[in-house]
C-alpha cells in the first residue's frame, strides 16, 4: 500500500500543536512545503516528495486537524490560523526563503502566506484552488445544521471502491497510497478518518466567511504558478483567468487527463510542469 523509500515522519511544536510533517532529501537543498487539500494529509504528496527529493529539501505539513497533526483543541480551524502555523514553521525550521505549493485548501493557505509574508516565501504553486466557485457549487448546502457525525468503515477496501468511483482518473495505487494515510483502524475493527470532525463542524457554521482569495492574490509579488486540472469541476477556465489577472507575477497551465486532484491524477505531468517552473 506504501510508497518507498519513506520520508521521515517528524514532529515540531507550533502554536501550541504538535505538527507533523514527512521530510524528504537533504536540508542542504533549497525547501519546497507542501500544503495538502480538506480532509487529506501530507501522504498525498509521497510520490511527487519522492520524484523532488534528489533536488530540493521536501517538507509535507498535516496541517492543523489533519493526519498525525494535534487537533485544534478550541475547534478553530479558520484559514489564519493555518496560515499562522505554516508561517511559524517556516521560521523555526529556518526555511526561508522557500518555495510553497498547495493544493485546493492548501493552495489558498499558500496564497494567504505569500501575501503576509513575502520574505518568507520566493515562489508560489498553487494547485486546483478555486478563489469563487461554480454556481452549482455554491448552491450546494449541508442538508442539516446538526453536528457531522464520524464516518466508520467495515473494511478499507470499502473506502478503496468508493475512491475510485469519485476519482476515476487517480491510478489505484496513488488511492489506496492517500487512503491508507488518511484512516486508521480502531480496536473494534473500523476504519476511521485521521481528521478532526470538527473541520466539517467549521465550515458549515463559516459558511459565509471564506475570505477574498482575490486580495490575497494581488498582494503576492513572488512568482506564482496557477496549475488547474483541464477536467477539474472546483476550477473554471474563467476563474483561473481571473486569478491570473490579479497576480502580479504569475500565470497559469493547464493539466490534461487530470481533475481536481491534479498531483495524483497526472502525476509525470505534473512534477515536469512544477519542476520546469522551480528552475527558472
């Protein structure tokens, strides 16, 4: 089910959370973080850490209420106080100036990072983050305001079926890779997320607070990457122009064979794409 060779598994105190991240290669290299999407973890990066790890010192972050990363114990879970947590880690592990490359949520926390801290940051990949989305999308609500209730599997091939029926162009094995990071097995025999409920619980009652990703963007003056899945369902050929407009310093590419979950979707195209942009 694994990937190998393995990053190592870390852990660094920020913020009053115990993080987790996978490291790759050598610190003596230049730094890539890598910032997963909702409700996923830093696995989801394995085969791409693996495929940059010769070149750059990789740093895949569970962000705050994800993976092996401490849950907010005040359930607050709002982009700034991720961004807060990627900020400081990037300032104790003295990473800076680094290159940051997020994916839907993470892609938006890279954005908000750059934009606060551009001495931190020299370049910026933003995967599939959508800064409105579709009008189907956006109508699209919770059916009830009551508390999300903690999914539980029988088996993990269940979980496996499922993915690949939601995701049919992700190989298999990048499936069964992310989710067998993404569950655990409890002492009854379920499978379980290994992510904090109370990320659903946030964003149902901050539904009308998703921040203007657009004044964020025209803030960021670090070369800017914008890779969108030529199938992806979040990210609009029109939004994507428009992100890029706001951009000072940035342009966008398309993907083929790829939706949302662009990085395992196409994963060869992908990394030559982002590594020809880190080298300029």
């Amino acid at each position: 089910m694994s990937l190998t060779p393995f990053g190592q598994d870390k852990f660094i105190a920020i913020n009053g959370l115990q993080l987790h991240y996978v490291e790759w290669g050598s610190p003596e290299s230049p730094a890539l973080v890598l910032l997963h999407g909702f409700q996923s973890n830093a696995h989801t990066w394995d085969t791409f850490s693996q495929a940059m790890a010769d070149t750059y010192h990789v740093l895949a972050l569970d962000q705050r209420g994800h993976g092996d990363t401490s849950w907010a114990p005040d359930g607050n879970y709002a982009p700034e106080s991720s961004v807060s947590d990627i900020a400081n880690f990037t300032t104790t592990l003295r990473l800076a100036p680094t290159v940051v490359i997020g994916h839907s949520m993470g892609g938006r926390h890279a954005a908000m990072v750059a934009a606060a801290h551009p001495d931190k940051i020299r370049k910026v990949v933003i995967v599939d983050t959508a800064a409105e989305f579709p009008p189907a999308m956006r109508s699209q609500q919770p059916a009830t305001d009551a508390p999300p209730q903690p999914e539980t599997f029988d088996t993990f091939e269940e979980v496996v079926q499922s993915g690949i029926k939601q995701y049919p162009l992700t190989p298999e094995a990048e499936l069964r890779h992310a989710n067998y990071h993404n569950l655990y097995r409890g002492a009854d025999g379920k499978w379980r997320w290994r992510w904090d409920i109370t990320l659903l619980q946030w964003r149902r009652r901050n539904r009308s607070a998703p921040g203007d990703l657009y004044t964020y963007l025209q803030r960021i003056q670090c070369p800017t990457l914008l890779i969108r899945g030529q199938q992806s369902p979040l990210l609009t050929p029109e939004v994507a122009q428009k992100m890029i407009q706001a951009l000072p310093n940035g342009r966008t590419v398309d993907i083929a064979n790829a939706a949302h979950t662009v990085n395992a979707d196409n994963a060869p195209e992908f990394h030559a794409v982002t590594a020809a942009f880190l080298k300029e």
